[in-house]
C-alpha cells in the first residue's frame, strides 16, 4: 500500500488508475460501497487509488469546531488497502485546495497531475472554490476530456442514510453498537501511550492512558473494549478484552481528558507504544467516588461486567 500526496506527480505505474474520492472519514458502509464500484470500475489490472482529504475540510473553513474525526490517516490507510485499493491519495486541504475552482479541480489536478483514467464519488460529493462543483459538472467534465465516472447512491440503513453524521451522533449518544453496525467494525482510538499519575496501578488496575487528539468524543463513561499493540515487541500479539474509562476522571484532581484502557490478564510495558482501543459496549457514566476504596469497588465490578460483555468476542 502507498501513500501519495496530490502535490506530487503520480508514479507512472498508477497514471490511469480509478480513483475513489471523497472524505471517507468513517470508511463506513457508504463509502464501503463508493470503493466497491470503484474496484469494480478498476478491473483487467488497473489500479485502484482511493483519496482522501486531511485535514478535513470542516476543520480548516471553521477551525474551532470540537473535535469529530471517527479514523487517523493511517487507520483510513490500513482500512483502504483491505479494500483492495493500491494506493491511498491525500490531498492536503489548504488555502490552494480552498480556492482551486471546480474546473480546474478536475482538468488540473484529477486528470493532469494526477492522471485519473476513472472517477467514482458519491451523490452528495461538492467540490472547488464555494463548493461549486457538483457531480453533473464531474460526470460531464470528465466525459469530455475522456475520463470514466460512476456516481454512487446512499446506502440506507433502518430507513436512513448511512452517514458519518449519523455515527457521530451514537457514539455521542453511548451507543457503540449502533455505530459499529454502521461503520462494520468498532470505533476505535489509536494512540501513542503516554504516562500518567499511575493511580491505577496504585489500587491494582494499571492503565494504558491515550489522548483523544482529533477524534470525536463518545459518550463519557465506561466501556468494554478491545485492544491491539501496534508497534514495539508485543505488537501483532492476541487481542486485547478490558475496561476503560473515557473522560476527564472526575474522581482525581486536576481533571484530565483521557482514554485508559486497564487489559484483563496482561502484563507488559506500554508506554511509548502505538495501541488500537476498540468501544464496544457502554457499561454506564463516569461518576466520581469519594474515596479509592469506593471507586476501586466500582472498577472490580466494571470489569466483571466488560468480561461478560465482550464473552463472545474472540481474543
């Protein structure tokens, strides 16, 4: 799997390959099907290329909106290439991209620089300056300098849209099931563990503490979760069953914004180490207790609860 930006000339070996486009920030069942049409589009050897756009666009025409991605550029990177993409494209949304018209959005950048020999979006893609291009000028556009389209219909799901909004909103609600069903696996954090006050070690569950950095943030609370180890000397090991608390631990002063994952039946060194934390259940809110020995009794039966929860899940 490669990683291209779109201010660099396209390998000659990937000139003439189909390209998926759009944000895919959940990589979601829609999207699922917009790279789907597109691999189908990509046949007899041609490449498939799906792109994307980092930053999010939203974040850089309103700055200061809360945090709301659903994946990194590298889990987008891992999910693409199980897709069956070669490469992964990102084009670096910038002041350049922001005023770049719709026009030469596609003559410029899709067919000269890049090379498309086939487009394929979904219906609702706009894209140039004031958001002015929409699928009609793509699909007519592209027709006209000899390059293949295919606009993709929503995916439906209960009546709905499948959208990364409409994920937003469960996991934003506590309900990771619903989103993990939209998404076809759970919403996962990936991150860097960091050291933290090791209070949890102190009463006997030691944590692998995360930021949330850019990712949205769920429901605050406890969750039962899996986890993978990325990198180091445990990386490619069994899958991980836990407990976590997602929040600002109200219980410990200062209050910080963190995901700590305690692994049942693991010992080992985190810190430093890239970890994947998948939420797959919500068990309940954060509270705050007013002793240790009263929130250590409600982590114990936390995690009986997160064992019986992730029962028929694999480790």
């Amino acid at each position: 799997m490669i990683r291209l930006s779109s201010q660099d000339p396209m390998p000659q070996g990937l000139r003439g390959a189909v390209i998926a486009l759009g944000n895919f920030d959940g990589v979601h069942r829609g999207h699922q099907q917009v790279i789907a049409q597109a691999r189908e589009l990509a046949r007899n050897n041609v490449p498939l290329i799906v792109a994307t756009f980092d930053p999010h666009p939203v974040r850089y025409f309103a700055p200061d909106v809360p945090p709301f991605r659903l994946t990194s550029l590298d889990q987008r990177e891992e999910l693409f290439a199980g897709l069956g993409a070669s490469a992964m494209l990102v084009f670096g949304f910038d002041r350049a991209l922001a005023e770049t018209s719709a026009e030469d959005f596609i003559d410029r950048i899709l067919v000269e620089r890049l090379g498309a020999g086939g487009v394929v979006t979904g219906h609702d893609f706009t894209f140039g300056k004031g958001r002015r291009g929409s699928i009609d000028m793509l699909r007519d556009r592209c027709a006209a300098l000899g390059v293949a389209t295919r606009i993709v219909s929503a995916v439906e799901e209960g009546g709905e849209v499948v959208s990364s909004t409409r994920i937003r909103k469960s996991l934003v609600e506590g309900n990771p099931v619903e989103a993990a069903r939209l998404l076809t696996r759970p919403f996962a954090i990936r991150g860097e563990v960091i050291h933290g006050a090791k209070l949890g070690r102190s009463i006997g569950f030691p944590t692998a503490n995360l930021l949330m950095g850019p990712y949205l943030r769920p429901r605050f609370g406890i969750y039962a979760v899996t986890g993978r180890v990325l990198t180091g000397p445990m990386a490619g090991g069994p899958l991980l069953k836990g407990a976590a608390n997602l929040g600002v631990r109200p219980s410990f002063d200062p209050p910080t914004e963190l995901l700590e994952p305690f692994f049942f039946d693991f010992q080992g060194d985190l810190y430093g180490q890239t970890i994947e934390v998948a939420l797959c259940r919500f068990i309940r809110p954060e509270e705050k207790y007013d002793t240790l020995d009263a929130l250590k009794d409600q982590i114990a039966r936390d995690c009986d609860e997160a064992r019986r929860l992730l029962t028929d899940i694999e480790g």
